[in-house]
C-alpha cells in the first residue's frame, strides 16, 4: 500500500464532488466523528481542497483537508480497504445486499477490516459500476416522502453511526454554566453547611432528625456546579466568620 496513505482505520471516499462548499462540510463532519482520512474521485474543480469555499466549510477541520488526497478512480480510492460500502437512497435490482448503517455496523465493527466509507456525487449519486465495487449498500432510513440529504449529512449521519459502533466517545457531565461537581466536593460542601448551622443554633447535634439527609438529597436534585459549590461553601465560610 502507498505509503502516504493515513493510518486512520476508515476512508470516506467522495465521487465527482461538484460543489467546493460540501467538501469542506464533510471535512468538519469526519474530525467531528475523530476520522481524518478523505479521498476524493475525480471532483469537478481540480484545486478544490484548497478552495475559500472548501476551507470555509471546513470550518477547524483545514488539517483533514491538507492530508487528503484525490485520485482518478474509485479503484485507487479504494486502495487498502478490505470492506467498501456504498451509499445510495433506493437499493439496486442487483449489485451488494443493503443494510441501514446500524445494522451493518453492529458486525463490521466486531471484524478486523479496512473500512472504506464511498458516497456518490451531489447530482446523480453511485454509478452501479461504483456500487458492484463495494461489499454493501448502505441506505440511511428516511422518511419515505423525502429521502433526500445533503451530501454532509449524509456523511455525518453515517459518520455518528459507526463511531457509536467503535465504541463511541465518552460525554463530560457539564451544564451550561460549567462542569457539575463530583460527588466528593459537594459531600465537602454539606460537612461545610453542617458545621455552620451548628453554629448558628439553626441544627442541633443531639437531635439532627433528618436535615442532614435531606440537604443531602436537596444538593443530589440541584446537580451543582463546581462554580456552584464554591459559592456555597464561600457563603458557609462568611456566615462562620461573621459568628466567630
């Protein structure tokens, strides 16, 4: 195999891109998804990856665009890949069997195949000569009275779908106002307000009944901040300062 090619697992390999504007888009939506390695077939503007249009789109994703390449044929594109799935909207009376992306996905994730990723072009989509290349058609379930996607989501969609069968990326638990605490700092947090309703009288020791508890159960519902406890405890510390 040549030795330029990416390392990246998967290939998305797009066939006589037309507008400049969609390559850029489906730049941003691979490094969205964490895949980088992009080949494009005979694209109608020769210089297009290095189109305003195409960087615009990109929009933080100029680095997929540097690394990919373009090629004549599908064959070339498909140098390297062990399994290629072809994308289109209504199956062919013969050529691959035709998956929706999940279905396929659930066992192509489990192999141990080069997977390359090949979408047609905006105007008339995969000649059936591209498609009997590939292993599978891939067909994005749509609603049956308007099946039609731009060429970015298209990708996109296709592109979420076998990341989450690679495993996915993990979420960080945030709120709009920043990330929520863990559970340790707002234990911290109510240790802090226990001490200074001692102090103010406000709980008794001997006798604390349920309040602990249920301020315990109060902070869980709230799903504080970091930013959120800080303030908390800043107000505990003022109100003890202020007794002593």
């Amino acid at each position: 195999m040549n030795a330029t090619l990416s390392a990246d697992p998967t290939r998305f390999v797009l066939i006589n891109t037309s507008h400049p504007g969609n390559v850029g888009s489906v730049a941003r939506a691979m490094k969205v998804m964490g895949f980088s390695d992009l080949v494009l077939v005979a694209p109608r503007f020769a210089d297009v990856l290095v189109q305003e249009d195409t960087i615009a789109m990109a929009s933080g994703a100029a680095d997929i665009l540097a690394r990919a390449r373009i090629v004549a044929t599908l064959e070339e594109a498909l140098e390297g890949i062990s399994f290629a799935c072809a994308t289109a909207m209504t199956p062919r009376d013969f050529g691959p069997p035709t998956h929706t992306p999940r279905q396929l996905f659930e066992s192509l994730a489990q192999s141990a195949h080069r997977v390359g990723l090949v979408f047609g072009s905006e105007r008339y989509g995969m000649s059936n000569e591209d498609v009997y290349r590939c292993h599978a058609v891939l067909s994005i379930p749509t609603h049956p009275d308007y099946g039609s996607l731009n060429l970015a989501q298209a990708v996109q969609l296709i592109a979420y779908d076998w990341r989450q069968a690679l495993g996915g990326f993990g979420v960080e638990a945030r709120t709009a106002d920043g990330r929520l605490a863990g559970i340790e700092a707002v234990q911290g947090a109510l240790r802090h307000w226990e001490e200074t309703l001692v102090q103010i009288g406000f709980l008794d020791p001997a006798a604390p009944k349920k309040l602990l508890p249920r301020l315990n159960q109060l902070l869980n519902r709230a799903q504080l901040t970091e930013e959120e406890v800080h303030i908390l405890r800043g107000i505990a510390k003022a109100v003890q300062k202020r007794r002593g």
